[in-house]
C-alpha cells in the first residue's frame, strides 16, 4: 500500500457514519487530489499534507452523519430515558434507590443529548430530546401505580414536564452554538 492510499485509507477510517454515497464521493475527490499531488511533488506531498484525522472532521462537518447513525443516536437517547424514569419500582427496589437511579440516567442522557447535538448537529439534538421527552411522557403514564410516586400532584407533573421539555432543548442548543460559533469557511 503506497503513502497515498495509506492517508485516504486514514481519512476513511474517520468518516465513518456519514452518508455512504457523500463518503465515497469524499474518498473519491480525495484520491485524486492525493493522486495529483504525488505526481507533481513525489511521495513527499503525503507528509506536507494536513493529518488526515482533521481532514475527516472537517468533511464531517461539512456534510455530517448519514441517516443511519442520526436514527441510533435518536434510538440510544430514547433508550435511556426510560432509565430516567424509575422503573426500578417494578423491581421491588425502594423508592430512594429507584429514584436515585433514575437522577443518575437523567444526567447520563443530558450528557449524552449535548455530545449528539454537538457531534451530530442541532436537528438531531432536538430529535433525539424529543424522542427522549415522548418515552419519557409515554413511560410515566404506563407505570400507573407507580406513577403516582413520580407525579403524584399537578406540581409534580409540572416538573416532570418541564425537565423533560428541557430534554428538547439540551439536544438542541449546544449543536446550535457550535454551528453559530464556528468558523465560516472550511476548505478543504
């Protein structure tokens, strides 16, 4: 394997989850701009080039995560609000240790919200809180009994509600801002 196929297979590497037609349609360009540049400069242009870790986040960044991977990270965040509920009630744990759990996952998912909206973008942020707010609604109301430990007054309800509505905008804003606040230009 020459020094050129070694860098785009280095780039390849790190475009993992895009979109497979925009990730070949990268790797294509970007063979024959290493291709041109070992016939201009010899072997030497692969080492002047810029790392090929940095070259994939800014294709990244241009055209970001394919369906497929925007759908999981809406199916993790989904996932784990239910563990913000606690269900562990149905467990026959006590209602400390099930509530104490599911504050433990509440945080856990608003990390996880703000590393997909910043990785992934603002829309898939906010899907992926959305989806979080639906099963966190749609988990409450099927606890039933139990429920009534977590929402047991429309005092209750109303936090609960406006955490999780909070979940929507956790998933959106960090990835807005990364989009407001980084640079305009990316060439590539």
């Amino acid at each position: 394997m020459s020094a050129g196929d070694a860098y785009v297979e280095r780039v390849s590497r790190k475009l993992a989850g895009m979109d497979r037609r925009v990730r070949e349609d990268v790797l294509r360009e970007l063979r024959s701009h290493v291709a041109d540049a070992v016939a201009t400069d010899g072997q030497s242009a692969i080492a002047s080039m810029e790392a090929p870790e940095a070259v994939a986040t800014r294709y990244r960044d241009l055209y970001g995560y394919g369906v497929a991977y925007r759908a999981l990270f809406v199916a993790l965040a989904a996932t784990l609000a239910v563990l913000t509920v606690p269900v562990l009630l149905y467990a026959g744990v006590g209602v400390l240790a099930a509530l104490t759990a599911s504050l433990v996952a509440l945080l856990v998912l608003v990390a996880y919200l703000m590393f997909v909206a910043v990785r992934a973008g603002s829309r898939t942020g906010a899907v992926a809180g959305l989806a979080a707010f639906a099963v966190r609604v749609a988990a409450v109301l099927a606890l039933e009994a139990p429920a009534l430990q977590v929402v047991p007054d429309a005092m209750g309800w109303a936090t609960f509600l406006a955490v999780s509505v909070g979940l929507v905008a956790i998933g959106f804003l960090p990835g807005r801002a990364k989009e407001r606040w980084r640079p305009r230009e990316v060439t590539l």
